[in-house]
C-alpha cells in the first residue's frame, strides 16, 4: 500500500555514516539521537547508529534515553538537559550517565546517589554548563562528593560554537584548562569531549575522548562545506492526491502569490506546515514527479501545496519527492527556506509514516 506521505528512512546508511566519520576522526563516537533522531526515530535510528560502531548515545532528556532503555538498548547514553524540578531516580535506576551544568544541579544528582555524571563547562558556546568563573566550586564539591560515594564523575564536556577556526582553537584551550583544573580537584574522569560533527571533522585538537555525531550520521554536512561519503538516510515524499487542467492567469493557494502564465496541470502535494514542509519555502521549494524537478507553485498550506508541472504527464498516486534518492536535497529546501538542513528533517511530523528500510 502507498503510504499518502512517506518518510523513507535508510538505516543502512546511518550505520554507513557513522562508521564512515568513526574512520575519520579515529576516536570513539557518541551517536546523539535526541529530537527522535533529528526527525529519523530515534530507536531505529540509534540500533543503526550502534552497528556502524557508535559507543555511547547521546540525548537531550531523560525521557528520551529511557524510552531507549524500555526499547531494550543496553548501551551507554547521556542525557544533558534537564528541567529545575528534575528527578533522577530513574535515571540512575536504569543506568542513564547524567549531564551536569552547575553546583545546584550537581546536589539534587547527588541526593539521589550512584549517578555517573559528565560535568558542563561553558567554554564559550554562551549556552548550558558553567562558566569559567564556576569552575572551581564545581570541580571541588563533585570531588568530595566521588570520595563520599555519591557519584562517579566519568565525565567532563563542552561545546563548540562553530564560529570559525580562531574562535573553536580559543575553545579548545579553555577546554583544556577546564580538565586541568577538575585533575588538580582530584577528579580522573575517563571520558572528555568537546566537539560535535563540525567540530570532529575540521578540527582535529577538539577530538579528545569521544565526539558527538548528530547531523553527520543522518548524512547531512553541519555547514555549507559537503563532508564527502555521507549518505542522506531520509527521503521525504508524497503521493500526488489531486491534478487538473487550468487556465491562463489561474491564482494558486492563498494570497495568489503565484499565477499560471499559460494553460497547465497543477498537481496537489499533501504535504504542508503541519507536517513539516516550510511555509518560507513557498514559491522556491524543490520538487520531483516522476524524474522532473519543479518549483511549489503559490504557498504552502497547512496540509498541501500545488505545483504548476505544465504539460507533463502526472497522475494521481504519482510520488513527489521534495528531497531524498532520486529528488532535490534536504540542503536545497533548506536554502528555499532560510534555514538548515537540521531543522529541515527534524521538524517532519507525526502525519508523515516512516518506513525503514
């Protein structure tokens, strides 16, 4: 059966990816599937993420990695953010190693007991974890509290700003005063890192311990320079749900932002805001049926858009592809749009079926 709106998930390439930049960097990789793995799954995406060689996942809250767990994946993952009110029994009871950001977050993982955690250091990223000015109280309380029993610190970690190369090694050398300072507060973490898969791949002083693989291993370059090798795994498509013939000066969708120039067939895409596809890419869009490349025609709804195909033969039941095998690419939407290409799958919703293949 032909789904209405499909997102065709390669797994095959997930694993390609990850393995492919593990071969790069040559340190051990953190697969981070948060935001059900950038719009992927999240459980699909991390099972593949472990056969390409991923050691650890990465996630953003503890919901996300215990839905792993009941999932029945065993491995290693950290989860870095966490609400004011956050309790971490749970966690802990399921072995969940735990991201701390600042002295008060460090007492409340601490009063639940037995946590492995991975210390934050805002090294100038502006965001989470704390800053240089912190450090030392941070440093010294999880030392007592290691040699109290309450918690193992097995790590230390930052992020980079990808703000250019100056600004990352500027980074780089704050990172390593960071762990120089928790291993003169008697810390030994086994595990620091620093760089996601921007930094992994330009710049090799950020590697450390361990790097964290996101866009990468969904085989999406992080900027606009391409990694080569990465596989795309998503392919976004819909079957074409209505076509008829129009007249010249014919307005299309709201606003009439686009008028037919000529007699043509307009062909219905039942894909919209709702499901993902970028208002801000109306009128610009990419999109193939049947091995043609058009542009949305008129702007993007909720639940559907036109395109003006002129006088090509196109059915109902034919498949729009708006990025994938055999289409455009998630990088040309995202500059139809604007944006990135991480927003560009991580925002394809519920309405549209994954099939994993």
């Amino acid at each position: 059966m032909s789904e209405l709106r499909r997102a065709r998930i390669d797994l095959g390439a997930i694993s390609h990816n990850v393995n492919l930049i593990r071969q790069l960097v040559g340190v051990p990789v953190m697969s981070v599937v948060k935001a059900d793995g950038y719009g992927h799954g999240a459980i699909e995406s991390a099972r593949a993420a472990l056969a390409g060689g991923a050691e650890w996942l990465g996630v953003v809250d503890i919901e996300e990695a215990l839905a792993l767990r009941v999932a029945g994946i065993e491995h290693p993952i950290l989860a870095w953010l966490h609400s004011p009110d956050q309790q971490f029994g749970d966690a802990i009871a399921a072995g969940v190693d735990v991201g701390v950001n600042y002295l008060a977050q460090l007492e409340r993982v601490a009063a639940a007991s037995g946590a492995f955690v991975h210390l934050k250091v805002d090294t100038g990223l502006g965001r989470n974890g704390a800053a240089e000015a912190e450090w030392e109280q941070l440093f010294a309380r999880a030392a007592d509290l290691e040699r109290e029993g309450r918690i193992t610190v097995r790590g230390i970690f930052s992020h980079l700003a990808n703000a250019g190369e100056g600004e990352d090694l500027v980074q780089v050398a704050l990172f390593e005063r960071a762990i120089a300072m928790a291993t003169d507060a008697g810390l030994r973490p086994t595990l620091t890192h620093l760089a996601a898969t921007a930094g992994a791949l330009r710049v090799p002083s950020s590697r450390f311990d361990l790097v964290r693989i996101g866009i990468g291993g969904y085989g999406l370059s992080p900027d606009d320079d391409p990694v080569p090798g990465l596989a795309p795994a998503m392919e976004l498509s819909a079957a074409v749900a209505a076509v008829k013939r129009v007249p010249a000066g014919t307005g299309v969708s709201y606003g009439y932002s686009y008028t037919t120039e000529r007699e043509t067939t307009l062909a219905l895409v039942p894909l919209g805001y709702a499901d993902g596809v970028p208002r801000q890419a109306s009128n610009r869009g990419p999109v193939s049926i049947n091995g043609v490349t058009y542009k949305v025609s008129g702007r993007i709804a909720m639940d559907q858009f036109m395109v003006d195909v002129g006088d090509a033969v196109v059915e109902v039941g034919d498949r729009a592809i708006l990025f994938g095998a055999g289409g455009p690419s998630a990088e040309q939407w995202a500059v139809a749009a604007d944006t990135i290409t991480y927003e560009i799958v991580t925002r394809i919703g519920p309405r549209v079926t994954r099939v994993y293949a």
